[in-house]
C-alpha cells in the first residue's frame, strides 16, 4: 500500500520538486518573478517547508534520511536560484548594450527656452572687466573665514564698535562667516609680496534683513599696493571706473567717511545716472533725493597698521582699497525697488532684464 506510506509520498513530492524547480527558474523574465518563485519553494510557506511539515508522520527511523534528503534539495534549489539570477542579470546587462544608443542631438519635445544670466551676475562680470582693463587681477578668498583675517588683522579691535554694528554668523570654532570681502586684501598680503593689484568679487554675509538689506549679498573689492601709491592714484581709477561703467564724464566726488581700516576714508558718489541732461548737468530725481549724486561705493587708502599686520613695510609702500555692494549697483541700474527680489527666483520678475 504505498499511497499509504508517508516515506513514499514524501520521496514522490521531493521528486516531483527537483524535476520541477529549475524550468520554473528559467520561465521567470524578470528579477521579481524568479524571486517570487524562489519563495513559493524555500519560503515560509513554501512547498519544500510543506514537505517537511510531513517528517512527523514518517517512521522514526527514517526521518534522518529524509532530512537529509530535503536538505540537498533545498541547496540545489538555492543553487539553481542563483544561477538563473545571474543568467536573467546578464542578459539584461546585454540587452542595455545592443540597444540603440540614446541620440543626444535629437531636438527636445518642448521648446527651450534660453535663459539669462542674473542681474547680479551681469554686474558683477561688468564691474570685474572695468577693473581688468585697468590691470587688476580676480583674486579668491574663502566664505568661512577666520576671526583674524575678518577682524583683527583689518585693525578692528576685539570690542570695536564696528565688530558689534556688523553683527556676523559665527560658527563653534570661532571662524565666521565673513562680512565683507577685505579678508581676501589680508590673505593677499600676507601670501605674496608688493606691488599687488587685485580684485576680489564673492559673497558676504551680516545680520541685516531689510528692504536694501539681504543677511547674504555680494561685493566686489579692489586694492593695490605699489610704492608711492596715493590718494591722486584712487582717485583716477575711481575716475575711469565711473567712466567705464557709467559712460563718458560722469562725475565722481570723494566725501570723508570712516572705515576701520583706511586712513583717509570716504564715500564715493557719483553723478546720477537717472537724471542726466543732455548738456551734463544732473536735474536731480528720487532716486538720488534730488540731489544728482548717487553713493555707489567706500574706498580709502590702506591703514599703515594694516600693511604692518600683514609684514608689509609701510615707509616703503602704500596702496588703497574700494569695495562695492553689487546689490546696490544692479539696484541703481535696474531701478529695482527692493532687494529680496533679487533672491527670491521669481520668473516674473527675471524676465525683465
Ligand atoms: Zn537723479
């Protein structure tokens, strides 16, 4: 009565697995349904797991081999699964590479548009000409600065109160980020040896958060160090600057101001460029209160405690420093009403310059 015997109705289903398994495998397409088939086999609820559910009902004295006998199964089976595994992957991996390639120079579905550079963008690449002309050289520096190269070396003492009015985001290790672009004169000088021109265009970054002020902007810093640099020299690339980006004879005057770190400082405004007249004159407008100047910029002739931070001998050299807001100048030239506009990637309003 063999029907009867649990030894032989297991045999006869592990048989019928082995003879089963692998053209189950090879009938899989894809990763998931070898995977899925795999678990209706060796799984949980598994077809060779419900054989050995059966071992019980077998004689004592012959479950050992048929353990054994599930045993080699379910290694076959596992082996049969990986082989298929990596068959399925290789020919998936062949198929990828006798595809036609992907055409790159097919025209796009939607039309493309072509965008514009940003306001400041356009800025700040025409103030770094201007300066280049002039033989001023790109100069980088870093934005997480240390305190020194920020503060200390510029000649702002540790309670300056220049230091508070530049309230600035510290990190734990005593770096910051840095709120103006005059680290990159400390780390000019201190690296490499008068006489020096440089620009240093980046971006800067204060505790101001207003209608013309954004707690991220960008300036572009000028400086040059040579022998016998004086004010005449400032004055005549401030000159040529106004010239080269404002147009022909636009007037600049130099009002005295204080920075920490020139000696003299001043303001520079120049004629406003919204109300000029045929003949020169300025008629005066809103946008410089009605008086024909516009303040575009701070400039001064380097601290001779500066030069001396940074081991440069001020009896032997002397040089000066301008630095601008780009905000401010695209501001002045595109007439825009209110920095944030600048930051906030509105189509509506990019698409107007
Ligand atoms: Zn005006």
């Amino acid at each position: 009565m063999a029907e009867s015997d649990p030894t032989a109705t297991i045999d006869r289903a592990l048989a019928d697995l082995r003879n089963g398994f692998l053209p189950r495998f090879q009938a899989a397409s894809t990763e998931q349904a070898l995977r899925d088939e795999n678990a209706k086999i060796l799984g949980k609820k598994g077809e060779l797991t419900a054989i050995l559910k059966q071992l019980g009902q077998a004689p004592p004295e012959g479950r050992k081999a048929i353990g054994e006998k599930v045993n080699a199964l379910k290694q076959e089976v596992e082996a049969g699964f990986d082989k298929c595994l990596n068959d399925l992957r290789r020919k998936q991996r062949e198929a990828e590479l006798s595809a036609p390639p992907f055409d790159l120079t097919l025209p796009a579905r939607m039309p493309v548009t072509a965008g514009h550079k940003h306001p400041i963008a356009m800025v700040r690449e025409d103030v770094v000409a201007v300066f280049r002309q002039l033989g001023f050289a790109v100069f980088d520096g870093p934005e997480i600065e240390h305190e020194e190269n920020n503060f200390t070396m510029l000649g702002f003492p540790p309670d300056h109160p220049a230091t508070d009015m530049q309230d600035s985001f510290w990190t734990k290790s005593n770096k910051l980020l840095r709120t103006h672009t005059s680290n990159v004169q400390i780390r000019a000088m201190t690296s490499l040896k008068p006489p020096m021109a440089f620009i240093a265009p980046g971006t800067v970054f204060r505790r101001d958060d207003d209608a013309t002020h954004s707690p991220m902007f960008h300036q572009i810093e000028a400086f040059l160090i040579d022998r016998n640099v004086t004010l005449a020299h400032l004055k005549g690339v401030l000159a040529e600057f106004a010239n080269r980006l404002y147009g022909p004879g636009t007037p600049v005057r130099l009002r005295p101001s204080y920075f920490p770190f020139v000696e003299p400082g001043a303001e520079v405004d120049i004629g406003c460029v919204f109300c000029k007249q045929p003949d020169g004159t300025r008629a005066g407008c809103s946008l410089c209160k009605h008086t024909g100047w516009i303040e575009v910029l701070g400039c001064g002739m380097i601290h001779p405690v500066v030069l001396e931070n940074c081991g440069i001998d001020p009896d032997e050299w002397s040089g000066f420093a301008l630095g601008m807001g780009l905000e401010r100048i695209a501001m002045l030239r595109y007439d825009i009403p209110n920095i944030k506009l600048m930051f906030d990637n509105d189509p509506r309003f990019l698409a107007q310059f």
